[in-house]
C-alpha cells in the first residue's frame, strides 16, 4: 500500500498542499496524511502515517523537506518506517525519483538529506548576518506582532466568554500570544 503525507508549515501555503495532494494521488497513494504545522512543531499527521504502515508499504512524499527538516530527525523517521518493515519514496529528490526499498536509493537520500541541511545551515548563516548588518544600520524592526494588532479582538472573545483555545484558533495566534495579550488587558 502507498501511503502518502503532504505538509505546508503554514495555512497560507494552500495551493502548495493541493499541489502535493495531486501528486501523492497521481503517484497510486491509497490514503494521503495532511496537514499544515512547522516541521519544528509537533506532527499528529505524520505520526499517523507512520503507525498506518505495515509491512511492504511505502511512505511517500513530494519533496524530502516536506517530511523532515534535519538529518537526524529523517534518521528517526526512516528507523520509524524501516521498523514498520516499509520503505520511503521522495517524489522528486533533485529532478528523481527516490526509493528506499533499494540500495541505491537508500545511498541517494542519505547523501542528499546530509546537502540539504548543510544548504539550510548556510542560509540561517547568511540570515542571522544580514539581520546583524540591518540592526547595526538601523533598519531592522523584527516582524511585526500578530497578537498585538488582534488586541481588541482578544478583549471581545473573553468578555464574550469564548474559550482560550477557541480564541487561538478563530485569530490564527498562538497560546504564548494570547496569554500575553489576556496579562496586558489584565485578564
């Protein structure tokens, strides 16, 4: 059985999803696991698809950064499917076709998983430079707050008695922010 996972870190990434939806379905997968986190945070989706798996299946996903953002975090993916008695197929890995239920494939994507975090580490490295040089001019602000901005809307929802959780996902803000934004109204 095919078993396909499609991740966006963000809900604003829609078309991306849809994208990698069609391509799991193109690809014969018979279930596809969604769903629109980090890959920092923690995943119910992908933790799903690996426990979906059984002998012979196949994991598959569009894009390796898709599925794991470092290498030792693959590796325990990979430990995950391979103790499932599965194998890891990444749709387009550099313009090819990754399979792990052979050696080579298995050779393939851990050569490129090991460049791509590496290629990651050099961009955060060029980043935290470029935000260094910014504040040292003076035109680094930071991003501006979420929360903050949805102040009043914060206000409305608690006096309103709507649940904190509720609060978070109707505004699109995290926990932390809404804690923060209740401690400053004094709630």
């Amino acid at each position: 059985m095919l078993i396909g996972y499609a991740r966006t870190s963000t809900l604003e990434q829609l078309a991306g999803l849809e994208a990698q939806q069609r391509d799991l379905k193109e690809c014969g997968c018979d279930k596809i696991y969604t769903e629109q986190v980090s890959s920092v945070a923690e995943r119910e989706q992908l933790d799903a698809a690996l426990g979906a798996l059984r002998s012979d299946d196949k994991l598959v996903v569009t894009k390796l950064d898709r599925l794991a953002r470092f290498v030792q975090h693959l590796g325990q993916i990979i430990e995950r499917v391979n103790n499932a008695g599965s194998a890891l197929v990444v749709l387009d890995m550099g313009g090819t076709v990754v399979d792990t239920s052979n050696t080579t494939g298995k050779l393939i994507l851990n050569v490129m998983s090991s460049v791509a975090q590496i290629e990651r580490e050099m961009m955060l490295e060029r980043q935290r430079e470029d935000i260094a040089k910014a504040k040292a001019e003076g035109k680094y602000k930071g991003r501006k707050p979420k929360a903050r901005a949805k102040t009043d809307m914060v206000k409305l929802a608690l006096d309103e008695g709507v649940s904190k959780s509720q609060i978070c996902r109707d505004l699109q803000i995290s926990k932390t922010s809404l804690y923060r934004t209740a401690g400053q109204l004094g709630g």
